[in-house]
C-alpha cells in the first residue's frame, strides 16, 4: 500500500505531508541547497520518495531546484506567517512600483526576473508609457540561464553553484551585466542582481537603444538599491 494512503499514527494525518515537511525543514538547513540523495540521507527517505516530495514542493513554490541540481527553499515559504505574526516583505509587491518608475525614467521596458528551477521567469514586467517601437517581455517569459542579462544576473544574486556559467562570478564582482542580441536579434539589456531575496533575482532593462546601455546602469542599480531597502 503507497503511503500516503496509511494514517502516520492511531489519530489519523498524512504521512506523505509529513515527509513532505520534513524535506522542507531540512532544505531550511541547508542554505546552500541538497541534491536528492542529500535530502534522501538527511530524512532517512527512499531516493524515489524524496525526488517525488522535492518535484511536488518546487511545483507549490515552497523549493527552488537550480542548474546544478540542487535545490533550496523557494519563495512560497516566505510567505507563511512569522510567529510575531508580521509578514516579511514579497520582493513582488517591492518591485512592481520601483519597476514602473525605472520603465518612465529610461523609457525602456523594465523587469523582474526569477530563477525557476533551470530558467530565467520574467515575473513582472513594466512598460514605459510613450509609444513607439521597443522590445517586450510577457510574464510568465521563460529564458536559459546561461545568456542574456536578466539570466546571468539574477544567477549572480545568490553564492556561486556547481556548474554555474562562468560569467556569474563576474557579474557577482561588478553588480551589474549588459548583454547584446543574446536573447533577442538587437535587444540589449542591462541587469543587476537582487540579493536576499527567497528567490534568486534581478531587475532587468531591455531596449533597441545602444546609447542607452551605458546610462541605464545607475538607475537600474539605484533600483536595486531602492527595492533592497525594504529587507531592513
């Protein structure tokens, strides 16, 4: 019988949830991430039953699984209730109005990026108000993390992983990356880490305009700066 059709104890309850906690509690050990035989060990769990609870967990958003293949608490858990009862800030809700004022400043599309298991999401996305041609982004977007700013950068908001691109470490040293047509045919984009954050991150520009690589770099750190603040 599989178990999570067998009660955990005389009273009844879920034996799957409560392994499926016991991962959680032991990823919350681990900053720096387990692989599935990491996790599998420190629970006393079967390999197939712990990749099966780390497939479910990062699918709720309560783990992340990065490129190398481990995985940590995601940004699902930041949201549960402190025992003071008082909610830590959501690095969305920060973002949102510091992205729309960085889309007017530059007119450019500005965004929010995301490491989701081996990709880059686009999670909020602010237009500049004027028309004309530029380049966009569509929530939900979903890039490789191996190129492109938004990509590199928000890799780089966290310690370094096994297998990581190369380019992390220096974009970790500088604060900010600018790539060229390595997404899209003639966009450049300018990034800048999010550092702690649940969720890897980073704010991200992308525009048609060369002439605008080089003077969108304060203002996007300056966001950085600005939704940063709200962590204390």
């Amino acid at each position: 019988m599989a178990a999570s059709s067998r009660p955990a104890d005389a009273e009844g309850g879920s034996q799957t949830l409560e392994r499926g906690l016991a991962v959680l509690v032991e990823l919350g050990r681990h900053p720096a991430g387990l692989t599935t035989a990491e996790a599998a060990v420190a629970c006393g769990l079967h390999r197939s039953i712990t990749h099966r609870l780390l497939v479910s967990l990062v699918r709720t958003g309560f783990a992340d699984r990065d490129a190398g293949g481990r995985f940590r608490v995601g940004p699902a858990a930041a949201d549960l209730a402190h025992g003071s009862g008082v909610r830590p800030p959501r690095l969305r809700d920060v973002a949102g109005p510091v992205l729309h004022r960085l889309a007017v400043e530059l007119d450019a599309t500005a965004s929010l990026v995301e490491v989701a298991g081996d990709a880059a999401v686009t999670t909020l996305v602010a237009e500049p108000p004027t028309d004309g041609p530029r380049f966009s982004y569509r929530l939900g977007n979903r890039d490789p993390l191996d190129r492109g700013a938004g990509g590199l950068a928000a890799l780089a908001s966290g310690p370094a992983l096994p297998g990581e691109p190369d380019r992390v470490a220096a974009v970790r040293e500088t604060g900010h990356v600018a790539t060229y047509a390595e997404l899209n045919p003639g966009a450049y984009a300018v990034a800048a880490p999010l550092p702690g954050w649940p969720a890897r991150a980073a704010v991200n520009v992308v525009t048609s305009r060369e002439d605008l690589v080089d003077a969108a770099v304060e203002p996007v750190l300056r966001a950085v700066r600005e939704i940063g603040a709200a962590l204390g």
